[in-house]
C-alpha cells in the first residue's frame, strides 16, 4: 500500500483545518470554534472524536473554554520571555503558582532562575508540573508541555526524571506534602481521623488532578501519603483495632474521600468542553426532567425537584464522613462523642 504509511487519524486532519483557520485569522481571537455537536455534524465524526479534536486545540493553546459561551480561539501568547530552544507550544496564559511550589514566573527561561541557581533542577520540574496541572488538568501536563513552561529542551527534563510516570508520583509527593499533619495527633480516635480527612479533602480541593491520580489498586509509593496511613492506623490501633480492620477502615475512609474529590476534575473536563458550569448545564437539562416526572411515576423526585435541592460536594462531605466515623465508633474501646451538625 503506497509507502506503507498509516493514514493520518480524522480527529488530526480536523485538527490541522481549525488550526489553518485560528493562524491564518479566519478565526480570530475570542470568537467562538465550532462546538462538539457541531464538530460531529460538519465532519461526520463521533462525539467521541470531537472532544478529542478540542482538547488537542486546547493543550496547543490555541483555544480555551469561556463558562456560558463556549470554546473560543485564545489571544496570542503574552509572554514576554525569550523563546525556549524546544518546538513545544507555550502555554496560553501565566499559570498561578501551586501552593507550596517553589517560586516560578511564568514561561520562565533558565536565566530566570533564583539566585544562587545552577540551572533546571528537579524541584522546579515538579513545580512546573504541578501549576499546569492545577490550572488545566493532567491531562495537559506532558514533559514536552512542562519543558516548555521552563524554557528548556524537552530531553534535559529526563536528567531528574525517569518518565511521566515518575513526575506524577512526585507530582504528588510534593501536593501532598504542602498539607502536613500536626506533630502530635490530638487525643482520641475521632479528632485525629476527623483532622486528617478534613486535610486530604483540602488538599483534593487545592490539586483537583490529585485525586484520579491516585490508584486505590496499584498504589504508587509516595511518602508524604504514607504519613497519613500512618497517623490513622496509628490512631486506630490505640483504640484496639487489630492490623486487618484498622488498614480497611483506613482504606474505606480514604477512598470515601478520594471518590467524591474524583468529581471536581471531571466537572472541570466537562465545563471545558461544553463552556458551561454545572448550574449552567444542568438549566438545560430542567425541561427533559421535568418531562420525565410530569407523570408520577417517580413521585419522591418530583417532590424533591418541585422543592429543590442545594448541591454542595463539601456538603456531601461532611455529611459522608460523619456518617463513617459513627460506624468506625461501633469497633472501637471508647465510646465516639457525638457527631457534629
């Protein structure tokens, strides 16, 4: 066949025309690109591959999502740093620093180092990582996009580390780390087990890419977390939890937390590709549901629908982990104050 070459994917060829027409000014700055329906209605694609089409756009820097108005072409790169030695793109806008990241400017070049700063180091690859993945999601942070936001090749990343998949673990180390436990777990079973939930949520809420980067089954070696498995099997083992049932608490209450922290990416994901929020979205559901309920065969919904209801995920929080530590008091040697309101 020809030269034996594979055909270029439909989603790249969508791809190259949007960026034809972003570069050539067809589509110019803040206005809209064709949305995913409109993707799959011109090309005859899947909805699947339209999605594909505007995230590729979207880690080019090319457009970005505008709650209530959808996705639109991005203003040219602001920057005003010299130009990295790698092809990778930059990033469309200056990025906020993580937490407790070390200081960066944003698409800083070597020269833009600290004081005293020999160059690329691994903190600052990691720091790097961490801010794009805290403003645009991991599925933006790739070595060549973090090269980029550094100013460096994107081979001197592999110096300091192995491949991705290391970043990310220390990605986490270091997200982790911002957050530490007291020195000294307060008394009880329940405060610390309650002190060390509230800080995991925070730090969820602070780096929503942490949570799916997480694995419950094949749980990578991070220290900064161990730190927290410790202090709660510590705290449950002073109240006579034996090794087996302290671990599965310990695993229960973890991923309780992880679970519904895992809606804060995929919200972000959503609200990218559709431009709308979650309030925003679910207005355009209203008529269909309202259709649905309209004849009494769910008459629990529509009463809740008729009174409405407060979605609130640090809500839902709350009320979860209340709820677990009530049924943890029942294995324990003490009995469990009363559960906060």
């Amino acid at each position: 066949m020809g030269d034996g070459r594979r055909p270029e994917p439909r989603y790249s060829r969508i791809v190259g025309e949007l960026r034809r027409r972003i570069e050539s000014g067809e589509l110019a700055p803040g206005e809209r690109v064709p949305s995913t329906r409109e993707i799959t209605r011109q090309w005859g694609v899947a909805m699947a591959t339209a999605t594909k089409v505007l995230t590729e756009l979207r880690h080019e820097g090319l457009v970005h999502a505008v709650p209530g108005v959808g996705t639109v072409v991005s203003a040219p790169e602001r920057a005003a740093a010299p130009a990295p030695a790698s092809t990778a793109p930059a990033s469309t806008a200056p990025a906020p620093p993580a937490p407790a990241a070390p200081v960066r400017r944003s698409t800083p070049s070597p020269a833009a180092a600290p004081a005293g700063s020999t160059g690329l180091t691994l903190s600052r690859i990691v720091a790097a990582a961490v801010t794009v993945a805290d403003a645009e999601g991991l599925t933006a942070v790739s070595m060549r996009r973090v090269a980029a936001e550094l100013g460096v090749a994107t081979m001197s990343l592999y110096r300091h580390v192995a491949d991705k998949d290391d970043l990310l673990v220390r990605m986490m180390d270091a997200a982790i780390a911002e957050r530490p436990l007291p020195a000294d777990p307060p008394p009880g079973w329940r405060e610390p087990l309650d002190v060390a939930a509230r800080q995991l949520w925070g730090l969820f809420r602070a780096h929503p890419w942490l949570a799916p980067a997480m694995s419950l089954t094949r749980p990578q070696l991070i220290t900064s977390a161990m730190v927290y498995s410790e202090w709660v099997l510590g705290s449950l083992h002073r109240h006579g939890l034996d090794d087996q049932s302290a671990f599965t608490a310990h695993l229960t209450l973890l991923n309780y937390i992880r679970g519904l922290a895992l809606n804060m990416e995929t919200e972000r994901e959503a609200e990218a590709q559709s431009g709308l929020d979650s309030e925003e979205w679910m207005d355009t559901q209203e008529p269909a549901l309202r259709a649905t309920l309209e004849d009494g065969r769910y008459p629990q919904l529509a009463r809740l629908s008729r009174a409405g209801y407060d979605f609130d995920l640090d809500g839902l929080f709350e009320f979860g982990l209340q709820r677990l530590l009530d049924g943890l008091a029942v294995l324990l040697d003490e009995d469990a104050p009363p559960a906060r309101t």
